[in-house]
C-alpha cells in the first residue's frame, strides 16, 4: 500500500487504495508518520514508551477523526434538506 523512496530531500511516500478512501485508522497513521518518529536503534525502555505514546496519540487522532467525519455528515445532511433532497438526505444518513 506504501512506497518510499529516499532521496536527498528527505522522504517522499505514496499511499492509495482500491475502490474506497482512507479509513480513519489509515489517515492517522499517515499522520503519524508525520509526527513521531522512533528508531530502531534506541534504548528499549524509551522506544517501548515511545510507541506507547504513539499508540494512544493515534487512538485520539481516530477518535476524532470520526467525529469530524459525523459532523459533515451532518453538515451534508442539513443541506440536502434545506435544498428539498429528504430522500437523497436520508440515504446519507445512513452511512
């Protein structure tokens, strides 16, 4: 699912999917990979706190990521109905 390739720039990465979008899970690893970075090479106890806190930072980043995601949702739902599409509403309702 992933590439990397190395450079002298830095990292370039490449994600895709087939026939769907990113799941929240998805994103916020991406995200992650972002924000935390933890070698290989250090000492055990700090790399194992390390993906310790990394772990619980991606548990908040999926939280609410799904409730960004609820709230559009919303959002998309209330402007169908104002703009007379109750049944087109409805079935974004039930995602």
């Amino acid at each position: 699912m992933t590439d990397f390739c190395n450079s002298q720039t830095g990292f370039v990465s490449v994600s895709t999917t087939n026939n769907r979008g990113f799941t929240p899970e998805e994103v916020a690893e991406r995200c992650l990979d972002k924000i935390i970075s933890v070698s290989s090479d250090a000492n055990p106890v700090i790399r194992d706190q390390a993906l310790a806190y990394r772990n619980n930072i991606k548990a908040l980043i999926v939280f609410y990521m799904k409730e960004a995601i609820k709230s559009d949702r919303t959002t998309i739902f209330n402007a169908l109905i104002e703009a007379g599409q109750k049944d087109l509403a409805e079935a974004v309702r039930r995602l």
